[in-house]
C-alpha cells in the first residue's frame, strides 16, 4: 500500500486568547490581561478488573478530574493578581490597609477566548470554560533578572470547549 500524499504544511499566523476571570455574584467578566500561560489539565480516576488466574486486567475509566495551572505576570499592578488569589479591589481603591493573601476557598470562573489573529478584525474560533476554580497552590519567584512571575494553580469542577457557531464542516 502505498503512503498517502500529504497536504502541504500551512504556516498560520500568530494566534490570540484572552482569559477572563468571573467571581460568584458579579455580573461581567473581568479580562485577566496579565496571564502568561493558562493550562488546564483533565484525567479519569480508574479502576482495575481482573479474573482469579487471569493475568489480564481490565481498566475502566470514571470520574473526571480536572485541575490548571496558570502564570501571570506580575508588574507594578497587582490588581489582576489579588483577583486571582481571591480579593477584590475595593470599589474606592487601595487604601494601604488590605492584606492581599491566597485564599483557597474563593471559587472563580474563567473563560479563555480563543481568536484566528492577533488584529481587531480577528475572528473568534472556540471558547474554552473552567467552572468553580480553587486554588491549591500559589507561588511567586523574586529573581534579579526578568519579570516577576506569579504560579497559581488548583482544581476545577468542570472544563469544556464551545466551538463558534459556523466553523469547520
């Protein structure tokens, strides 16, 4: 049999995503402008079945996990990273008072916009969703060199993608 002729490689253009970020309660979603990397991971818990003298085992799949892990860069506004680690901006400012601090009860949703190009006339391709975000683990790097960097991730109860109604086919 003979190899099939592939199509030629298309190089495609740089690609946009934006990650939003929406508390309980709040009634828009917030653009998270400072993320770096966003990304969620998914595994099934399993369970293993086997016969008394069978060296065979079967492996079934079954609860879902999902968990995501995200980098944002940390500059000389921290408003994004204490969204993040579950405080809010007061609605008059900062008053030099708040203790921003990772709390891993606050529960957030994100949705992560994913765009053909970078300019404004960009089409929208899929929307990615991450339901009832808790932290578990949150780190932050001081190093002499580069951009401060803040690591958080944690686990999800749900994640899933919604293609925008027209494409492929």
């Amino acid at each position: 049999m003979a190899r099939p002729t592939l199509p030629d490689l298309e190089v495609r253009q740089q690609y946009l995503s934006l990650v939003y970020q929406k508390k309980p309660g709040e009634a828009d979603w917030t653009l998270i402008s400072q993320a770096r990397t966003f990304s969620p991971d998914q595994n099934a818990d399993t369970q293993n079945y086997s016969r008394i003298g069978d060296k065979n085992q079967l492996q079934v799949p079954g609860v879902v996990n999902t968990t995501v892990e995200f980098e944002l860069y940390v500059d000389d506004d921290i408003e994004q990273l204490a969204r993040v680690l579950g405080f809010v901006i007061p609605p008059g400012g900062w008053t030099g008072s708040e203790i921003i601090e990772f709390d891993p009860t606050a529960v957030a949703d994100y949705k992560i916009e994913n765009y053909d190009g970078i300019t404004a006339g960009a089409n929208l391709l899929w929307t990615e969703y991450i339901n009832q975000f808790k932290g578990t683990r949150f780190g932050m790097a001081l190093e002499s060199e580069g951009v401060r960097v803040a690591n958080v991730s944690g686990t999800a109860a749900a994640y899933y993608i919604i293609p925008e109604a027209g494409l492929g086919g």
